[in-house]
C-alpha cells in the first residue's frame, strides 16, 4: 500500500517515487555498512565532505565494476556484500599462493579458482 498527500498524482507516479526514494535508501546503507560513511570522527566541514565523498565514490566504483561486467541481456544485481567478500576471496587466495610459493599461473588456471573467488558471495 502506497501513499501520497498529493491526491492528484497518479498510482503509478507515486510507485515510481516509492521506487527511487528506496534506491537512494539501498545507496546509504551499502556506504554506512560497506565504506565507512559513517565511521568518520573528524569536525572539520572540510574533513567530512572529503570523507562522505571518498565513501560514495567507493561504492560508485564498486557499482560502475560490477555494472562492465555484467552482460547486457541481464538486469544488474548488485551486492556490496559480495563485491566485499570476492574482494577478501582475491587477496586471501593470492596471499597463499604467495606464501606456499605456487605458481600464480598454474592456480589461476584451474576450473576451480572461481569457485573459490565465489565462496561465501550472494547467489544473484
């Protein structure tokens, strides 16, 4: 159920605006839980606007990645949880790789490798 003080908008009008006012809540949230937006402690006017931008434009960057690769005939699901976990996957498979001394090449190769970049990420 959907409301609206103006009773001259149309139902669908007021389903659109439901629709965008969410989206901006579903931005806020992925930039407080996600990139630290609201993890600053600095007073300074000049300080914060650096440190809201910096959040925003993490998640942005993080929409824009995963938006290139997706392929055009699909709808673009997007999960700040599971950009975060692929990007714990990469550096911890790549830190035993290094620490095991395996070649890079040989691992990466495998069928495998993307099933563990994959683990623990959101099933669109």
């Amino acid at each position: 159920v959907l409301f609206s003080t103006d009773i001259s908008q149309s139902p669908d009008e007021i389903y659109r605006f439901y629709k965008l006012r969410f989206q901006i809540e579903f931005i806020f949230r992925d930039a407080k839980q996600f990139t630290g937006l609201s993890d600053c402690q600095a007073r300074d006017v000049k300080k914060l606007d650096f440190h809201f931008n910096a959040s925003f434009t993490a998640l942005n960057l993080a929409k824009l990645d995963a938006h290139q690769q997706q392929s055009a005939q699909k709808p673009l699901i997007f999960s700040m949880a599971s950009v975060k976990r692929r990007a714990l996957n990469d550096h911890l498979l790549d830190t035993f790789i290094s620490m095991l001394d395996l070649s890079p090449t040989v691992i990466k190769s495998h069928p495998n490798y993307q099933n563990l970049r994959a683990y623990g990420v959101i099933a669109a």
